[in-house]
C-alpha cells in the first residue's frame, strides 16, 4: 500500500501531470492539443505523460472522429485533485483589500461536476440551516423534510440514489476551507441552474456568472444574496 502511494503520488506530483490534471477539474473533456496548450508543452510531451495516466487508469479517452478526448476515469479522482488544492497555503487577507472582493473562481466556480467556491459553501450552509440536509459524522443526509424539498425543487431523490456513484458527500472547498455538496446530488443541483439559466460558464474558466434569474432564484430557495 505504501509503494502504490508513493507511485500514485509521484505520477500526479509532476509539474505537467498536475497541470493535465488541474485543467481537467473543469468537467470537460479535452483533446491532447487543448492540453498542452494549457500545460504549455510540446504535442509529443504530452503525449507521454498522458499515456501514464491512462496507464495508471487516472485517465480514460474516448474517440470521436478523428480526435480523442481525455477526462477523469472516476468522479472520484476528481474529488482527489480539488482536495489536495487544499493544501495551498490561504493567503493572508491585506486589511486594505475588502474580504468580499472576491476573485470569480473563488466567489463562484464548478468543482468538476458540482458547484463550490464561496456561493457552493452558502448554499450548502442554507441546506443544513433549513434542516433540507443534516450532517452526522462529517458526513451528509438528507432529512425527511428534504426529501418533499428536492422532489418540490424538481430533484428525483430515488434516482439519484440509484446512480453508481456517490450520493451525497461533503466536499472541501480549497478556497473556502469549509464544505461543499459534492456527490450526485450536487452535480443534480449545479445541472439543474444551468438548464435553467441560473449561472452560466465562463470560456477558459471554471468561474460561474449568476444571472439576474439566478439571483432572484437563489435568494427565493437559498436565502442567499449574490
């Protein structure tokens, strides 16, 4: 186990390596082109360090056409990657810069296939508050109440639970320091404000833009004034 660790450890510590997997936090897949443009390498550097973590299933491609497209293998690996963002030392906040100022991927951004940032931790702090999620053992539940709530929100709960995934999950929030959903219920939540115009994506960016509907709708569900 300790060799494994070692070995998984090495392969995502590579500068290059770490910038394939960074950029593939955005929920996407990308062509190996895309990819070194964004690790700022050559096509045949890519290539090798690709091939190894395919190698080490981190990775999977998939073809269509005459291109090829990389993503996680897992959500969970995902998971893994925005977790060790974690580890970034948090800044220092200058007294003559206000704490509400926020960068948009730290204000409102996708961690791969849910929402996170400082909107992504209101939210979740407006489910637990209104009793719609319960926390137990650092882990998270829905309570009766919020099984009527999501079904009222348009969420089918007995769905969810049958996906071969991960249901509901806390997740931390790398510019937070405290919990998001993460799990098939936050990639519900976060598909469910985009088909309805709630946020947008942002090109070249996981920052999410919050529309005028969404703002209306956000405080309307969450309490939450953006």
């Amino acid at each position: 186990m300790e060799d494994q660790f070692i070995k998984a450890a090495a392969l995502i510590g590579d500068p290059t390596r770490a910038s394939i997997m960074w950029t593939l936090l955005d929920g996407r897949a990308f062509t190996a082109t895309e990819l070194a443009i964004s690790a700022n390498t050559s096509p045949q550097n890519i290539s090798m360090h690709l091939g190894k973590l395919l190698e080490a299933n981190l990775l999977c491609v998939e073809k269509q056409g005459r291109h090829k497209y990389y993503r996680f293998s897992n959500k969970e690996v995902a998971y893994v990657v925005e977790s060790m963002a974690n580890l970034i030392p948090k800044p220092e906040i200058s007294s003559k810069n206000k704490p509400e100022n926020y960068p948009p991927v730290k204000y409102c951004r996708t961690c791969y296939d849910h929402l996170a940032g400082k909107i992504g931790v209101a939210l979740t702090d407006s489910l637990l508050e209104q009793k719609i999620i319960i926390e137990k053992n650092n882990t998270f539940e829905i309570s009766s109440e919020g099984k009527k709530w999501f079904s009222d929100f348009g969420i089918n709960i007995e769905e969810a639970q049958k996906q071969k995934r991960i249901f509901l999950k806390p997740c931390l929030d790398w510019s937070e320091r405290r919990n998001h959903i993460a799990g098939s219920i936050g990639t519900l939540l976060l598909n469910k404000m985009l088909n309805e115009d709630w946020i947008r994506r942002t090109a070249n960016s996981r920052a999410i833009v919050i529309t005028g509907k969404g703002e209306k709708e956000f405080l309307k569900y969450f309490k939450i004034v953006v």
